[in-house]
C-alpha cells in the first residue's frame, strides 16, 4: 500500500505517521506513506494556496494551480495510485469501500479547507470522493486519517492478530459479541460462566447468539442487509420459539392479559 496525502498541514500527520500500525505496517514494508505540501508547489513569492471565490460570497476556495502540481508530482512518484479527495459530498465510507482500497496499490489523499477546492480539479484529477460521515470537518487532514487507519489495518499482515479484521465488527454485517478480561469477579460483576468452562464450542456458540442479539437490537439494518447462514437461522428462530413460549405460558394462565384489565 501507498499512501500519499496532499495537504497545506503537514505537520499534523507527525504523530499520525509515527503511530502503532502504520509503523509497523512501513517497517515490514508493506506499506509506503508521505506527505507532499501543497504550498511547496505554489509558484508564486508568498506561495498563497487559496483565493477568493467568483461570484463572491465568504470564505476562500484552494486554487487550482498549486494542487494540480502536487497532484502531478504524486501520481509521478506512485503511478498506480488512485487519487481520492476527502470531501463532506463524497460516498460515505463503509467497510466493503475500506476493503476495495486495502487490495488497491494506493491512494493519494487530497485534503481540502475553506470552502473546498476549485471545481475544475474535480472534474479533471479525481478518481474519487470520499466522505468519512455526515457532519463538516475544518479540513481534509482527519478524514485522510480515518480513511488510511480503516484501510492500513485490512493490508494482509499488517494486524498482529491476522484473523481479527475478519472476525470484526462488520465484516459480515455483525457486531462483535461483549468482550472480558480478568478480573473474573469486577465491582460485583463476573465474567458470563461460558466464558470460562474451556468448552470452545459453547463459547462459539455464545458468542454468535450475542452478536446476533447486539446486532438485532443496535443495529437491525445490519441484520437486514446480512446473509444469514444455518447456524444464524438456527439461533434466530430459537429465540422465536422462546418468546412464543413467554406469551404462551402468560395467556393460558392469565387469560386477561391481552384485555389490560390484569
Ligand atoms: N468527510 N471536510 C474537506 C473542505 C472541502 C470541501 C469540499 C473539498 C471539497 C469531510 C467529511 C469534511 C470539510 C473536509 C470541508 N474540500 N471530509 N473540507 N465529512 O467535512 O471528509
């Protein structure tokens, strides 16, 4: 993977840079990962970056010239990378777009500010844009962060924990079940006893239920979208089955119940 971000902020990608998973993910080589200021391609004395907008109005737009040099620079540097500019009007990011960009050979990551960027440099240099969620930023920066972390962590290798971003939250339309660690008993509550039997196959089986339950009741979008297998069907139509036994039990034994007089 490589990644190259255009921004006029590139400092604040230091710490980013330097950060667990990228880190590791360069070292092993499987990643490639810079920054190209956008002022250092601004020809002009003060290297201005942006300009008022046609048509008047407030705040400022990025000129189109200095981007499309930094532009031109990246793709010479990384000929096979996608260019994507990180905007609040691109397709909103999800999992399935994360994966597509994990098996690319690499994204050049336009970051905008102001009002956004000249619109002739997204008719003419972007492949795609892409939104990290509904709500407006100061910037590109964050989004380009979010983005490479969501994709840097699905490289093949890069996870010390190879099947993790498999097992994850989404990858097949699923929450992740609850998660425990010692102490067995903290403040008064104690780790679910399944969890410690060492019977690998009740865990498993455990662990699906609770994530279809999570999933059912924080996410049921999620499980609409899901393809369910046997095991799934199985598990949903258990608990069909249990409820049904709820209300059948309260209404042959109270058999007001369903009048509201009891
Ligand atoms: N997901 N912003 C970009 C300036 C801008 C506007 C239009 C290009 C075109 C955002 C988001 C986001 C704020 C970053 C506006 N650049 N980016 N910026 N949400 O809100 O990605």
């Amino acid at each position: 993977m490589d990644f190259t971000v255009l921004t006029i902020f590139p400092e604040m990608f230091d710490l980013f840079w330097q950060h667990g998973i990228i880190v590791k993910a360069a070292a092993k080589g499987q990643l490639r990962a810079g920054v190209f200021n956008i002022r250092d391609f601004a020809r002009d004395k003060h290297q201005v970056t942006d300009d008022r907008p046609y048509g008047g109005g407030s705040g400022m737009v990025m000129k189109p010239e200095p981007l499309a040099e930094a532009i031109r620079s990246a793709r010479l540097q990384s000929p096979k990378s996608r260019t994507v500019l990180l905007s609040p009007q691109g397709r909103t990011l999800d999992q399935k777009q994360a994966q597509a960009f994990a098996s690319s050979e690499g994204l050049i990551l336009i970051c905008g500010r102001y009002e956004g960027i000249d619109e002739r440099i997204n008719q003419s240099f972007i492949d795609e844009e892409i939104s990290i969620g509904d709500y407006v930023l100061m910037g590109g920066e964050l989004a380009a962060m979010v983005l490479m972390e969501a994709v840097a962590r699905l490289i093949p290798g890069v996870l010390g924990n190879e099947d993790s971003a498999q097992t994850d939250s989404f990858a097949g339309n699923l929450l992740e079940h609850p998660h425990f660690t010692r102490p067995p008993v903290f403040e008064g509550e104690a780790v679910p006893e399944v969890l410690r039997s060492g019977n690998h196959k009740a865990i498993d089986q455990w662990r699906l239920e609770m994530s279809l339950i999570r999933t059912f009741l924080k996410r049921p979008d999620l499980l609409k979208a899901k393809r369910l297998s046997r095991q799934d069907i199985d598990i949903l139509k258990k608990w069909c089955h249990d409820i049904e036994n709820i209300i059948e039990a309260q209404s042959s034994s109270d058999t007001d119940s369903l009048s509201g007089s009891g």
